[in-house]
C-alpha cells in the first residue's frame, strides 16, 4: 500500500505557540522515562496528550490476557482523543518507549482551543484524518499482504520513510516480540525476515535498528 504523507499543516505546528493559547491550569507537561506508563487501559479518559519529545506504544489487552501492540507514536503526536466524543475509560495503555517529554490538555482546555483557533482546528482535523487512512491502510495491509511484506512495512514506519522531511533512519530499540504484535505473526517468523533483510542489507544492527529504503522493495514487490 502507498504510504501517506503527514499534513504540512502538522509538521509546522508549533507547539509554544500553542501552549500560549491555553490557560496555565488546562495543561501540564510531564516527562516520563523509558518504559513508564502514561495511562493505563480502562482508566479515566479525560485528557488529550501530545508527544513533545520521544516515542509512545499503544497496547491493548483483551479479556483472556492477550496482549497487541496498536500503534507507536513519535514527536508531533496526539493520542487519547477519544474523550473528544465521550469516550469515558481509556481502551488502551500508553506506555514511554523512550524518555518522553508529553503535555497533557484537559478534555475541557482542549474543546475551548478547538472552538477558538481556526488554525489549530484545522490542524487537528487533518492530523485525524492522515491517521484514519493510516489506520485502513493497516486494516488492508492485514488482511491481504504476507507477514515479510508487513513486516517491512511497519519498520518503514516506524523509520518514518514516505512522510515528509528526512527520514530517521536508526530506530531505538525494540523488542521483537512488539513487532510481532504489530505484524500480527510469530516471534520465531519476526526474527526469520528479520535475519533475511539483514542479509540482503535493508536493516543492520548497531545499539539501534538501522533501516534503509531499499527496504521499500520488499512492500512494493509483488
């Protein structure tokens, strides 16, 4: 699937200038250190975050105790909307995969700026939309395309190839056993493909996950 580039209208969003536009009590920022949690599934859902700094993982865990990676976030990011429409517990946990830098807006703040600043509005409602596509894009990356190709695909992501501006190349560390919940496969196949592109040189190794966009081959082969 083609990949869809971020709105030009988020990556010149200026957090300062936004933070200016709410009163001090409706927003707090936090920093919160590898691996910590931000909020917990089932939690009270009143707030939106954004991600200063750093990356988030989204999880969820159903009934039975099974637990899937939903997503992972990066700087620019909202997550936790879901309290704009009445979403009354959260339906899943956001946890810090690095050190994290994130501002928390009250539901409250939130819906007065969105009313208020044209600008900022517009902003977010393209932000929305760009990852409802991103989200259909997953759905039929799931349903039609093999586990190497989805695979591939996520670690493009997550190198943020095919959005705009310079791609980042080094990814911090992640587990395969995440990459598994996100491809929707086994570990044992994660690290089969994995050890495949490193052989043909799409990835390497280095303290961090190096990606290159040669890797692209693989999602656009048929």
């Amino acid at each position: 699937m083609p990949f869809v580039a971020a709105s030009k209208k988020i990556l010149q969003f200026d957090p300062k200038t936004f933070l200016s536009t709410i009163n001090g009590g409706g927003r707090k920022i936090a920093a919160f250190s590898k691996k910590q949690t931000i909020f917990v599934q089932g939690d009270s859902s009143d707030a939106v975050f954004y991600i200063q700094k750093g990356k988030v993982k989204l999880t969820v865990v159903s009934k039975t105790g099974k637990e899937a990676t939903i997503g992972i976030l990066n700087e620019g990011d909202f997550f936790g909307e879901g309290c704009l429409r009445g979403q009354l517990l959260r339906m899943c946990s956001a946890t810090a995969m690095t050190d994290c830098s994130v501002m928390r807006i009250e539901k409250k703040s939130m819906m007065e700026v969105l009313h208020r600043e044209r600008a900022f509005s517009d902003m977010f409602v393209a932000y929305l939309l760009t990852r409802n596509i991103r989200y259909e894009q997953d759905l039929v990356d799931q349903l039609f395309n093999s586990s190497e190709k989805r695979l591939a695909r996520v670690l493009l992501l997550l190198a943020h190839f095919g959005k705009d501006g310079k791609p980042e190349v080094a990814i911090p560390k992640i587990s395969q056993e995440t990459l598994a919940e996100m491809v929707g496969t086994t570990r044992s196949r994660v690290n089969f493909f994995m050890n495949r592109f490193r052989k043909l040189g799409f990835v390497r190794y280095n303290g961090e996950l190096e990606v290159h966009s040669s890797l692209l081959s693989v999602v656009l082969h048929d």
